[in-house]
C-alpha cells in the first residue's frame, strides 16, 4: 500500500525505541539491532474528518536512521505557519459539560505530541476570557484556541478584536470606522450545544480534527460584521444574525436551558406554530465588488476563488474611492411584514442543515447574504424551512427575496411610530395585533435579533460587513477530503 502524504501534513518525527520481546517478534527478528523512526501524520477519512495516524521505518544502519529524522525534523521547522505557543480557553460549563475532558483526553496529547507550548485558562464566568483577552501579553503566542460552542468562540473574538482596535487607537462605536485586522488566528475545539462556526470553516464538528489542523498551521480569513445602534457598538458577528423567527427561537429556549439542546427543538416548534410577523423597513447596500450572487452554485471551498478576487475588488474600490465613497453608493429600501430577517457571513451549514441558510455564502468575500421571508401562510412558511434539509432551491418562492450586502440597516414599524403620539400607537397596535395574531399574540410588536446564539434586544440597528477581519486555524470546506490524500506534494514515500 502506498502512502501519499503532503509535508505540510506531518504531525511529529520521533525515534523508535525496541524492546528485546519486540524485537523478536514479525519483521523485527531479521535485524540484530534494528533502528527505526516513527512519522505521525494527518489521515484523511469520510466527511472531512482527520485522524492523527503514524508509521514506522527501519533499517540496520543508525547513522541513516538519524540521517532521516534529521532531514524530516528540518523540513518541519520549515512550515512557518505553525503554531509554536498557543493560549486555550476552556468553558467547563458549555454543551454537556464536557469541554475540560475533550481537552485533557483528545487535544492535549496531540499537542504535546506536536511539540506546542499551552498556556491553559479555565473560564469561571461569562466574559472571563474576553476580559483576559484585553489584558494579556498577547504577542507571546501564535494563536488563541477556544475549547466550547460558539458562545465561546464569540467571546474570545470580541476580545481579539476590541484589543486590536485598543491597541490602535480605534473607536468601535464608530460605525463608519475602517477597524485593524487580527492577525493572530482562533482555533476552535467544537465542545458545545452549536458548533456551527466549526461545522461551516472545517466541514465537520470534531475535536480530533480541529486540533490537527491547529497543529498544521491552516488559515482561513473570516469576515466579520458590526452592529451598531444609535452610534453605538452593540455586537460582531461572523453567522447568523436573525430577526422574526430565529431571533424568536433563541428567546424562548433562553428560559428552558434546563432541557439542554433539546430545547431548540421545542422551542423551534412552538415559534412555527406563533407564526408572528414583524413590520420593518430594510435599507442596504449591495455588495458590487463581491462576485457571484446567493443563488448561484459557487459553494466556498478551500482555496476559494471568490473569496480572493472579491478581497482584491474590494481593496481596488477603498484605493481608488477611499472609504467615504460606500456613504454615497446607492441604498435600497424594503418595506414590509416579514416573518424572518436573515443576514448571514457563512452558509450556517449543521448536520441538519447540511446546505445551511444560504448555501453560496463565502467565508471571506467582504459581504453578507441577506435573506427575507415575508409574511406567508404556515404551510408555505414550513415549505421554506424543509427546503433547508433537501437539494431545492430555498430561495425559489415568491416570498422569499435574497441579496448580497456589505451593509445594511433595520428599523421595527414601532420604532418609527414612537415619534408619535404613544398613547395613540398602543391603541392602534392593540387593535391591529388583535385581528392578526387572534390567540394571545396581542402583547408582540418587536423581536429579538438572534446574533451568534446572543440575544440582542435593539430595533433598530446598523450592520456592516468587515472583510477578512479575523483568521482562523482552518481551511475551508475541502471539496473531497478523500482526494486530498493523493496530493502530488513531497511526500515521505517519495522522499524514500
């Protein structure tokens, strides 16, 4: 059997030690004194998952054997990418509780193995690690890993990307203010209810997996969107942020944490049979720069085409115009009932939703895709959401409409009345929900906006799209992970 295997994907070299009783056993009796060394690296399965695999050489002369591992060890300190010193925080609380564990059992060895320094902090409340963040000597390390779900990963962005801006003297509650790139990548160690993130960067939600290609040194940029409300910063986001449904779902399961993930489901079902609509008016602006459109097939793959020529348009448009010319494109205005609001940075792809929301979002490209479903029956309504489990088209009903962004802005109906009479609004309101919503739905008028798994309560927002803000230890969606293994890279069979 051959084996092919890049050497970007080597793990570790290691000399092999033989005891007497191995060495009088199979292959191994046919030496005297064997010498050996053992080479650790990445094996490809189904789905995109990664195992840590090894194999071992031998022969009778040590000054070849050493020859070998010399030679090997030097080809891996040329991977500059690597992390050397990583900083890791573990939320014991998320998901099943079972993040301190995954860590200690699956990842640390694989670490150790590696030959990665870890600086560990267990978090002991909500925002430790995002206030670590702004405080730490962050220079000493190659990246910061996050071992949770993606409450956890949220909070070591936001404080990623507030010392960033700390450091460089920006205002984050300046919607306008063109913020400084992290350099410094995130890894995720998926241990939580949602590991969306991880399941739309690497193709798969898997310890194992994510810590290797941590320990290969992938990147993958990121976009990463703002929102601000009446100047002020509120939240970044790099998913989902949802309004009407979604923002409905996450506020009701928010009381029944009890039942954990099972919640949504509950949750979920109770939310379809509301059936509330919201009235709003949507402003945005298109993402012109951005190639492609949301309902192409262009999927964003590894290396991603799109996401790099988008990059380059988008530099091209800030070097010929400067920054201040996005104030003077053009803005559409939607008015209307809807009964979702979604602005989406990735495909939001799950094992349930194996295509996510929007399937031709890109990672990367400096733009959002943002999708609204207006209002419509129930049965039409649960026509959409099946269609986010097949190979349909979801954005193929008169109701659905979907666009390419780079910002936008959402103002509720009871936001816009309150520069009126308030007394007059409530009766008006009490009258109107009455006859729309006529079992006990009188007391809605505003939904909660669903951001990365937050609730945030503001109606009237301001989002706009930063391209490529973070990094991440990943690459992307491979295209077919099987493949992959017959890279025609140097390998250590070739080299033998």
């Amino acid at each position: 059997e051959n084996c092919f295997v890049p050497t970007s994907e080597i793990i570790a070299v290691e000399e092999t030690e033989f005891n007497k009783k191995q060495r009088n056993t199979g292959k191994w009796q046919k030496m005297a004194k064997p010498h050996a060394f053992t080479v650790y690296y990445v094996k490809k399965a189904r789905n995109h998952r990664w195992r840590c695999s090894d194999l071992t050489f031998w022969c009778a002369d040590e000054h070849l054997c050493n020859q070998w591992i010399q030679a090997l060890k030097e080809l891996l300190e040329m991977q500059k990418s690597r992390p050397k010193q990583l900083l890791v925080y573990i939320n014991p609380y998320g998901g099943k509780r079972q993040g301190k564990r995954i860590y200690e059992q699956k990842v640390a060895p694989l670490f150790s193995l590696a030959s990665i320094s870890t600086d560990v902090v267990i978090t002991e409340h909500a925002n430790h690690a995002k206030d670590n963040l702004l405080e730490v000597n962050i220079s000493k390390y190659d990246g910061v890993v996050c071992v949770g779900g993606d409450g956890m990963f949220s909070e070591v962005m936001h404080g990623l990307i507030g010392r960033m801006q700390k450091d460089s003297g920006i205002d984050q509650n300046n919607p306008k203010a063109p913020l400084v790139q992290c350099n410094i990548r995130i890894g995720i160690i998926p241990a939580g209810s949602t590991d969306c993130i991880c399941y739309s960067t690497v193709g798969i939600a898997d310890p194992v997996t994510s810590a290797l290609h941590i320990i290969v040194g992938d990147c993958q940029p990121l976009d990463v969107s703002s929102v601000h409300h009446n100047n002020t910063f509120v939240k970044y986001y790099v998913s989902l942020l949802g309004y009407g449904f979604y923002g409905d779902i996450l506020k009701d399961s928010e009381k029944k944490r009890w039942m954990g993930p099972m919640r949504y489901d509950y949750s979920g079902f109770k939310t379809f049979l509301s059936h509330h609509y919201y009235e709003g008016t949507i402003s945005f602006q298109p993402a012109k720069h951005a190639l492609g459109s949301p309902r192409d097939k262009d999927r964003c793959r590894t290396g991603c085409y799109i996401c790099k020529e988008s990059e380059q348009q988008l530099a091209e448009q800030h070097k010929q115009c400067g920054l201040n010319h996005e104030e003077e494109e053009e803005w559409k205005v939607i008015k209307g009932k809807f009964l979702a609001i979604n602005a989406v940075n990735m495909s939001c792809a799950c094992p349930r939703s194996p295509k996510g929301l929007s399937p031709a979002a890109h990672l990367a490209d400096g733009s959002a895709d943002l999708i609204l479903v207006r209002k419509c029956s129930r049965f039409d309504f649960l026509r959409y959401l099946v269609r986010h489990t097949n190979h349909d088209d979801q954005f193929d009903f008169s109701f659905v409409d979907v666009y390419r962004v780079k910002s936008f802005q959402f103002t509720s109906k009871l936001s816009e009345d309150n520069e009126s009479n308030v007394t007059d609004i409530g009766k008006k309101r009490f009258g109107q929900f009455c006859r729309d919503h006529p079992v006990c739905c009188c007391n809605i008028a505003n939904s909660t906006w669903n951001c990365d798994g937050e609730t945030l309560d503001s109606s009237a927002i301001e989002v706009r799209v930063h391209c490529q803000l973070m990094k991440l230890f990943a690459r992307g969606i491979e295209e077919n992970s099987k493949d992959e293994a017959a890279y025609s890279h140097s390998s250590v069979e070739q080299l033998l």
